[in-house]
C-alpha cells in the first residue's frame, strides 16, 4: 500500500458532480434498499446537495463516502463510513459493488483493506464494524476475509418482505 488511496486493482476516491447520475441509479434501486436500509427514494437534488457536502470533514459530518474505481477508472461500487465518534475512536462501514459483473474480482475486498489502512493509520479509528443481514453470505465471507469478527446477532432485527432476519455484527479492532 503506498501513499495515496489505491491498492491493487482499485482506487477510492471523494465524490465528483458527475458522480450524480450513478448514485441516483445506485441509491434508487430497490434490490439494494435492504442492505442499506433505505425506505424511500432520493431525488436527484437531494443527491447534489450530499454530494456537495460530501467534501466536508468526517469529524464534522460523521461519515465518509468513497467511490470505489478499478484499474481502469471506472466506479464499481462506494464504501462508506457512518456514524464515526471520534471521542470512541469507532465507526460503522458500509459496502456496494453494484453490477454483478463487477463482483467476484477483488473490488470489495481491496477496497475493504484499503479504507482499514486509511481508517487506522490516518483517522486513527480503534475499530470498525458492520452489521450484515445473516442471509448475506458473500458479504459474511467478504468482511471475515478482512478481518473482522462476529461478535453478536440480532435476532429478527431486519423486516423484510419474506419476514424477519437475524442481523450479524461484525468487528474489527486495529492494534496500537
């Protein structure tokens, strides 16, 4: 890993204005909703306005969003930061690689190192953790790849159109 945030073959990057009409499709697709637990569609002009605060600091905004691009530029999916405490050094992490010919190459999983290098080693972040619908087997396998631990289940904590689901959590604690 060197100095700038690429590793392998990806790269994350801040959001771009010409970001919009990616993250209008991603946000707004209902296949995608459950994971992150989205209700209601975001209009495109919602989406500017987080796009064009997106450039602000986590320590005043509590999250980060990433573009995850492969080797050839193009955006494959996002990584998130979410409820950061700075005070409890902690924050929550959140993936998408959005087309399925895009997943199954190591984009998630390169990606996922990388924003725990920059996590540790630059925001100084104690640990990470996600939570993941136990139906989800690629992200289980994906998160355990990198590192982190299940620590816990939530019993029928998501509400689904089938019924309920138990929730896994995941953790990551980095060494001083």
């Amino acid at each position: 890993m060197n100095g700038s945030l690429s590793y392998k073959n990806i790269s994350l990057r801040p959001l771009e204005p010409e970001d919009l009409d990616i993250l209008y499709l991603w946000e707004n697709d209902l296949s995608v909703w459950q994971v992150s637990n989205t209700l209601i569609p975001f209009s495109k002009y919602t989406l500017g306005q987080f796009i064009q605060n997106s450039g602000k600091d986590i320590f005043e905004t509590k999250q980060l969003r990433l573009i995850i691009e492969n080797n050839d530029g193009l955006p494959v999916g996002a990584i998130d930061l979410f409820d950061f405490d700075c005070f409890h050094q902690r924050a929550g992490i959140g993936i998408l690689i959005y087309n399925n010919e895009d997943r199954q190459k190591g984009y998630a999983y390169n990606a996922l190192i990388l924003i725990c290098h920059y996590a540790s080693k630059i925001l100084s972040i104690h640990q990470l953790y996600a939570n993941i619908s136990i139906k989800n087997q690629q992200s289980t396998a994906l998160f355990k790849k990198a590192g982190f631990q299940p620590f816990g289940i939530k019993k029928e904590w998501i509400k689904t159109m089938d019924g309920w689901e138990d929730e896994i959590l995941f953790q990551k604690i980095f060494s001083e």
